[in-house]
C-alpha cells in the first residue's frame, strides 16, 4: 500500500490517473509525441520553464530559485516498447504491438509529480527536469547531447531513477559504482563459395565455419576477460540457406548478437576479441569474414559525490529502512550513461513491491506499481533539497 504520510491521497490518485493514461497511450522513440504534449502542458501550468523539441521529442521543464549557481538535471524516460500487452487492464494499451512494459509512463509520472510540488518548496539553484525520448535502444540520451543539451542546460549533475520490481515496495538502492553494462551489438557475415550439399569439396563452406565460430564466442569470456570483470557475449541472430532447399550450402551466413561489460577497457576486449575470433576461423576455412561491432550504449557507472547525495535523499524522504547501498548490477542497458559519461551520475533503483505474475521489465504482463508513486515523488524532491541548499 502506498504511504499516505508521504503524499495526500488526492494528488496520488490525480497521478495514478496520468500514470494509467500514459500506459494506454503507449508511443516508441522518438515517437513520443502525445506525452511530450502532456507533460509540457503540465510543466507550463506549474510555471516552469519549458523546452520542446530536444532530441527530437525531449521536453525540459526548468525550475530556478534562489540565489545559488549550482543546476542538476533530474532524468526520466518516457518510450515504451514495440511489443504487445496481455495485462487484460481495464488502462491496458490502445495501440496494437506497442506497449510500456518497463515503466517508463511510472518514471513519466513521478519526475511529473516532483516538479509540481516542488514549485511551493524551498531551495536554491537550477533544477532541470528532463523527459527523454527514446531510451529503448534508440538513441534519445545521445541524441538530446547531439542537440545540444549541454550548452543549453548547463548542470553540475544528473540523477536517474528506474523501477525495479522484486525490491520491496518504496526501498531505494543507490549503489556506488557499476550499475548497468554497456549494450553494444555485433554483426558477421561469412563469406563462402556455394556448392551442392553433395559435393561440399566444390565449394567453401560458410555453415560450418559459422558453427565452429559460435562454439569459441563463448570462451572470449570465459577464458579472455579477467574473471573478476563481468561481461556477456551472445550470439541472437543467425540467418543462412533456404528450408526450401536443404540440398544448397549457401555462399553467405550472417550472425548477430549483443556484448556487454561495465568498464571501457573490457568492452574495447570484446570488441577486439568477437572480430579476432571471426576473422580466425575465415582463414582457416580459406574465406571471407566481415565484422562490425555497433557501439551503442556506455556502461551506467555511480559517482561518488551524487550517490552520496541520493543515499541521503532516500534517508531523508523514505527513512533508513527503506535505502540501500548494496544492490546487484544488472546486464541490461540505460542510456542514463550518456548524461552520466559527461556529468557526474547517479542512477537509483526504486523498488516495486511484489508484481504481477511474471511481470518483469519487457514482459508482455508487466505494469507498474502506483504505490510506488508517492515513494519516487518523495526521493526526488528531497534530492533537490540536499542538492540546492
């Protein structure tokens, strides 16, 4: 249940209302057009400054007070992601194929709600409430900087929030260090000599070299990264031949997949490693191999100074039972990393309490848990406290 000593039921069901109408309204990157309308709308009638456009559909609301020089930007997501919802919500999605499985209209909300009540609070400096686009693999953090956010939003320093379902209900884990891994992709394409399945000696054989490629992948970690360094390799995709002719080895075979690591010297190591071992067994089988490694998103990696910050702000707002500073670091990617690879970051954990039967992140069941709202609302507010003094 959500603690009505942190917010009045009133608001908290306004904003359960617009948390619901974001989760049936769901839109992709850079697509984001009807939400950036709603949550500029807001923005302007709390009396924030308000920028659109920024990244194509970024939208930042600024708050300035007092006479301090220090600025910090607070960051919220709000794409969702192309994949069907099988809630059976009465605010389940409207829009076939697209659906916010990840929490992003909660993170929307939230970010919504510390604006508005912060323009009746106390402090002094630059807040910057920041709603991107397109944090699901497309490219909004980067394409915000590309835009110019830095120059037009000058901060100090930049804090994240993301729901984490299974971590109980209101506890924030704020945690030094690595907290997401980079997520980058890779792509082979082997490239043979076809023959008949007959007379495999006429030809040059993609398949198989393919298949001896994919049995070492695996020993880049296992037998190349420092064990005391995480870091996955994973082959996703694998596309050769035609079912309608099993009797044709095909001149070209194409393998994809993901590789993530937490520090810049081990994702350097995979992306050399991934192209030594392709272009290796090319030779050996006396083909071609071409080789790409798409580098799309840094790890996510804690400052010190702004964990500092966001350990206090969670004691401050929630209490000491409900803030930890020890939480596992997980594989996925955020693009949190690019405000964080430039500013000193801190990205925090909000727990959800226990879900709905198999409602993980990106799963078709998935929806966030309102009473998580009153809890996110609190920790950002008491951010901007403990920051702009």
């Amino acid at each position: 249940m959500p603690d009505t000593a942190l917010m009045d039921p009133t608001t908290l069901a306004e904003l359960s209302e617009l948390r619901r109408d974001l989760h049936a309204h769901p839109e992709l990157g850079f697509e984001e057009h009807r939400t950036a309308e709603i949550v500029a709308a807001r923005l302007r009638a709390a009396g924030l400054e308000v920028e659109t456009g920024i990244g194509g559909t970024g939208v930042v609301g600024t708050l300035r007070k007092g006479n301090g020089n220090r600025a910090i930007a607070l960051r919220a997501d709000m794409d969702a992601l192309a994949m069907p919802e099988e809630t059976g919500l009465p605010y389940a999605s409207k829009v076939a194929g697209k659906m916010h499985a990840c929490g992003h209209d909660g993170h929307t909300t939230m970010l919504l709600g510390a604006a508005e009540a912060m323009v009746d609070r106390v402090f002094s400096g630059t807040v910057h409430f920041v709603f991107q686009p397109a944090e699901e693999g497309r490219g909004g953090g980067k394409a915000m900087f590309d835009d110019g956010f830095l120059d037009r939003f000058p901060v100090d320093a930049a804090y994240g929030l993301h729901n984490m379902p299974g971590l109980d209900l209101g506890v924030v884990a704020a945690v030094e260090g690595p907290q997401l891994a980079s997520s980058d992709s890779w792509k082979v394409n082997f490239r043979g000599i076809g023959s008949h399945g007959a007379k495999p000696h006429q030809g040059r054989d993609a398949v198989t070299a393919a298949g001896v490629f994919l049995s070492q992948l695996h020993s880049i970690v296992a037998r190349e990264v420092d064990p005391l360094e995480p870091a996955v390799v994973s082959a996703c995709a694998l596309e050769a031949g035609d079912f309608a002719a099993l009797n044709v080895i095909p001149d070209v075979v194409r393998i994809g997949g993901t590789a993530r690591a937490y520090s810049a010297e081990v994702r350097d190591q995979l992306d050399d490693a991934i192209g030594r071992h392709a272009k290796g067994v090319a030779a050996g089988f006396g083909i071609e191999a071409d080789y790409t490694f798409i580098r799309r998103i840094p790890p996510v990696v804690n400052a010190p100074a702004p964990t500092a910050i966001a350990q206090q702000a969670a004691v401050a707002a929630l209490g000491q039972d409900h803030m930890r500073t020890q939480f596992p670091p997980s594989t996925a990617g955020d693009d949190f990393a690019e405000f964080g690879t430039r500013i000193p970051g801190a990205y925090v954990w909000l727990g959800m309490g226990e879900t709905r039967e198999n409602g993980q992140h990106h799963n078709t069941n998935y929806d966030f848990n309102d009473a998580c709202i009153p809890h996110g609302v609190a920790y950002w507010c008491a951010v901007i406290a403990k920051e702009l003094v």
